[in-house]
C-alpha cells in the first residue's frame, strides 16, 4: 500500500520552474517530517481503510483497492490526523474520521473519472479505464455511503453535518465547474467557486474535523476550515497549473486534460485576458468551440508562457498558502503546527 | 409537480394479463385511499422535496427537478409517511425524513441512467439524455448529500444509520448486479441478492424509519423492514417481467433495456433453465455474448411465453406481497394498515 514515504519521485520533482513565491524546505523533508510525527495514525488509518471499504461483492475491494491503496499522497486525512493531534486529541476517533475523509474523496475521483474522461490518474490507468464507468460511478457511491455509515458510528452529529455539508458542496462545485465549461466569459471569482467547492471544501472539512473531535473552541475549528480552505485552492491552482506545465511521464498524470475537455482554468483566464485579438480567437475555437488539433495544446501553452500565465497562477497559489499559514497563528507552536505550515509551502513548492 | 394523485393512465392499467397470483383492488382506488390517508403529508414532503434540492448552481434545481418532479409515484417517501401514522406518530420529522428517502431514490435513478443508458424513464426522455453523463452523476451525489445534511438536522443517529446502510447496500447490489450481468450461471439466490440490494434495501429503510420516528419497540421496527424488504423485492419481480412484457407507449417505459443489456432477471432465467438446448443456445449469444439483432428481442419474448416466464416471475411476486401483507400481523388494524396491505397487492396488480 502506498503511504506519503512512498511517493513516486514525480511528486517531489518537476521540471517546471516557479518563478516567484515561498520556497519550501524540499518535499520529501516535508512529508517525511510530517509522516514521524502522525506516523502510527497514519497507519492505523490505513488499517481502517482497507478494512471498511470491504464487501462481500468482491468488485467492490478490488477496484476500490486500485484507486485507494495506488499510492495516492493520503493528503486529506493526513490533515485530520494532524490537526487532531496539534489541538492535543489524544483518542482514536480521529483515525476513522480520517477513514472518512479518504472514502468521501476517492468517491469524488472515481465519479471524476466518468466525468473526465481521463485515461491517467497517479500514473496509473484509471479505475474507469479498467473497470468502466458504471463499476465506477458504483463503487463511488458505496464509499461515500460507508464513510457516512463510519460517521454513524463515531456518532458525532457535528462531524456528519461538516462532511455531509462537504460533500454537497463539492458536487456544487462540480457541477458548476460544468456550466462554465467551454465559456470564457467565465471571470476569476466564479472559477473560484468551482475550486472552493471541487477541492477545497474537503480540505476545509478535514481540518475542521480535527478542531471538532478535540473538542476545541469554535473559533479554532473555524481557523483549521479556513486554513484547510486556502490550502485546498492552492493546491488545485497549482494542478491547473501543472495541467499546462507537467511533463507526463515524471507526473504521473495526463497533461492537457482540462485543455482538452474546454475546461476553465486560471491559466486559460489569464492567457486569454491578455492574449492579442489572434490568441483570442485561437482560444475561442479551442476552448468554446472544442475544435482542437494536435499542434494546438503546445500552442496554447505557448500563448501562456508569452504572458507569464503559469507564474500568475503560481503566485496566487503562494498567496492562498499565505494566507492558510496565518490562519496556524491561533494555534501554539507545535511540531504539528510547524508541520502543517510547511505542507502549506509544499503544495506550492511541489511543482518546482 | 407530480403527485401520486396525477399518476399518468398508463400506471393503472396495462395490456399485460396477470396469469395468476392475488387480485387487488383496482390500482387508482388503492393509490386515491392512500393519498386520501396521508394526503396533507404528501404534500409537506413535496414542498420540502422542492425548497431542499434547491441550490444556487442553477443547473442543479434544473436536472433535479426534471427527475424529482416528473411525476414519479413517490412510492417510497408515501412508505416512509404510511408508516410513521400507523404507528401512530404525531409530529412532523417523517415529512422531512421521507424526503431524504425520495432523494436518496433520486440519486439511485441518476447514477442508474448513467449505468443504464436507457433513453425512456417515465415517459420522458431520461436526465440524462438531456444532460449528460456528467450532470446525472453529480446531480446524483448533491441529492444523496442533502438527504444526508437533512438526517443531520432531524438528529437521529438511528435514521442516519438505517439510511447510510441501505445506501451501501444499494451499491453493493447494483455492483453485483453488474457482477452476474451477462452471465446466464447466475442462480435465482443470487438474482434474489441483486433485487434485495438494489430495490428491496430501500423500500425496507423507508418502512422502518416510519417505526422509528415514531419511537416503536424493536419488533414492529423490523416488521416494517421485513414488510418494505418483501414489498422491494415483489415491485422488482413486476418490473423485470414488465421489461419483456410491457407496451412501451403505454408504460412510458423502454420494452428490453434490461434484454439489450445482458441483465439476468428472473423471467431470463426461467426461460434459459425450462429452454430447449436451441433455445439455451439463442439465450447465450443474445445474453452472454451481447449478440444481437432486432428480431431478437420479440423472440425472446416468445420464448418467455412458451414456458410461462412472465407469469412464474408474476407469481414469485405475488408470493412476496402475501409475505409482506403478513408482516403486518403485528399491528393493529387501522386505515394505514389496510392500504399498506393493498399497496402489496396493488404492486403485483399494476400490470394487470
């Protein structure tokens, strides 16, 4: 099973430059870091996860297994488990609540496989690809019902109601992200719609629910939802960023997906804003018409670097990661907090 | 807005004979009592089903309503409702709970069409002919949230419970389903499985919240599930032989999805076993090798009438009605008591 020490080398380098923004201690120090302080909660987690997604149905484990157990970073509970512990929690709860998280985000990313259309996710072939969209879009249901039913179990109210909230407004933010597919009248606060509820209303979550299970005051539960909240939208900029700049075989991940499905992206805005009348109607047809050639993705990510649109995208990611970090300041000093600053940095720093 | 007051003509009567098994009432007198009975709940629950799928991204309200409002019978919330006044419940947490069943049932459609691919639900062109693989699934998984975020504000850790494991359950049986697809080894045990999961899960849960809202011993709670389980897996009966013995005009319902798909249901089954060694031939390149031509599926159909499919199926149904009516045994005779024993017999009437 893939845990954060088993990253592929992918995820720690890139031959992307970032030209501006906080420069993290190198990845690997990060998450090693992180992974010896939270180390066995990790484990215990993990434990938990194979356990809960099983099923008499013996498709269920299997393809469940491929999407959660591939090797993916653990990121969401990792953020449980250690905001947990730096708000002092020194019981087991969070361990399932971890569980939870994880379920209700691998739900998301089969049910975005049938969405996307994506033939790679984490370098490998994609549990649609493999299995096909009904056994995804299946599977996915049985997850996010089993982490309602570990909530259940756990028997806090107050945690249903943050991941139940979470889970409707990612499919908000899904859905959203669908309307303004193809419409480049799409402007920067919309497109950050679609991230606060595609990406960072889990992120968001699964901070809160540390705060919550340690039984902390509103107002540190409230800064844990708002660092997770700026964290989750740092790190998709900067996948949106990585959608035009990765290299595919060091990342693991298909380039060119969201230029291919006409999504809207920061990049995209920003390129077309500032492109000339000709850079216009050239993203017109490629992102509104959906007419694309072969030769028109290297064009469009050569429009980008002519306005620097990888960089802006990079530097609003840092200012998102700013911003998580300030909201740590109501928390002691901590290893743990310590930590979850660098992770802030990391997930701007991954691309470098 | 469709109530069950409005049910199209073709819910009440159909070309399809009944060969054998319990005579109802006619179905419009059963369904009018009912309503009759729980009428002003209905309508609650229809006004919270329409201010609860409500969300700023319009395009969700849209596709919902499309589903949700089309005219469906509300057979499962009307369950939940029937339930809660026969155990003599009198406050107001089933209108809410009994949207929350709705809306997991809205969800299950969803995500089915998108497995499914089927082109008539109801009559009408299905959500997901009109937007898209894409739009069902997330639209799917907003309203299984929201039932969620709608428990979680009624406070019942009991609900909660009951409802995310039939959720799972659901998964679990749709997966098998497409497990046992395609595969004319599949027992009439394991078809059972598929229908207890996929259907009969759901019908459980909506009758036994209907006991627990109402704060009834454990006994009457599992009578009502094991009613809701049996009446499930009686509906399903139905609908399996209505897939090869329906008019589609009339029942506004795609004749030969389940056929086209390879989908092993017990008039399939029963055909194959009681066939000729031609006939198994012809069930296994139209089932098992998806071998198909147009003139296929009439002479499935006759082959299901040469050895009585249709109306063996009809009487397995009937067999499961007469269960369900005698787990109402343990209550005490009322108004509510007597439809839900008609609404048993109405379900394997519908067809007549």
């Amino acid at each position: 099973m893939g845990i954060v020490t088993s990253l592929p080398p992918s995820e720690l380098q890139s031959s992307v430059p970032v030209v501006t923004g906080p420069v993290a201690a190198g990845g690997e120090d990060v998450l090693t870091r992180l992974v010896a302080l939270i180390g066995e909660d990790l484990s215990a987690c993990n434990t938990a996860i194979v356990a809960r997604m099983h099923s008499q149905v013996a498709l269920i484990p299997q393809l469940a297994a491929h999407i959660v157990a591939a090797g993916g970073k653990r990121l969401r509970p990792v953020l449980t488990l250690a905001c947990a512990r730096m708000c002092g929690y020194a019981g087991d709860r969070h361990i399932n609540l971890a569980a939870c998280v994880e379920f209700i985000h691998t739900a998301t990313l089969l049910h975005d496989d049938v969405v996307d259309e994506s033939v790679l996710r984490r370098g490998l072939a994609s549990a649609n690809a493999i299995f096909g969209n009904k056994a995804s879009v299946l599977v996915g249901d049985f997850l996010f019902a089993r982490a309602f039913q570990l909530m259940v179990a756990d028997g806090s109210l107050e945690v249903l109601g943050i991941l139940s909230q979470a889970a409707a407004t990612i499919a908000e933010g899904e859905v959203l992200q669908l309307a303004t597919q193809n419409d480049l009248g799409t402007d920067e606060a919309r497109y950050l719609d679609v991230v606060r509820g595609k990406t960072a209303a889990l992120f968001a979550a699964a901070c809160e629910v540390g705060a919550v299970v340690a039984d902390r005051p509103a107002a540190e539960a409230a800064a844990l939802r708002e660092y997770g909240t700026c964290l989750g939208i740092a790190f998709q900029l900067v996948d949106d960023a990585l959608d035009y700049a990765a290299d595919q075989e060091t990342l693991g991940k298909t380039v060119g997906d969201d230029f291919r499905e006409g999504k809207i992206t920061l990049p995209v805005l920003v390129a077309y804003a500032a492109g000339s009348e000709a850079d216009r109607v050239f993203w017109r047809r490629v992102i509104e018409d959906s007419e694309q050639t072969e030769a028109d993705l290297a064009h469009a990510m050569a429009l980008m670097e002519n306005v620097d649109a990888i960089r802006i995208t990079l530097d609003r990611a840092a200012e998102f990661a700013d911003a998580a970090k300030a909201q740590l300041a109501v928390f002691p000093d901590s290893a743990y907090r310590a930590s979850l600053m660098e992770v802030a940095d990391y997930t701007v720093s991954r691309v470098r």
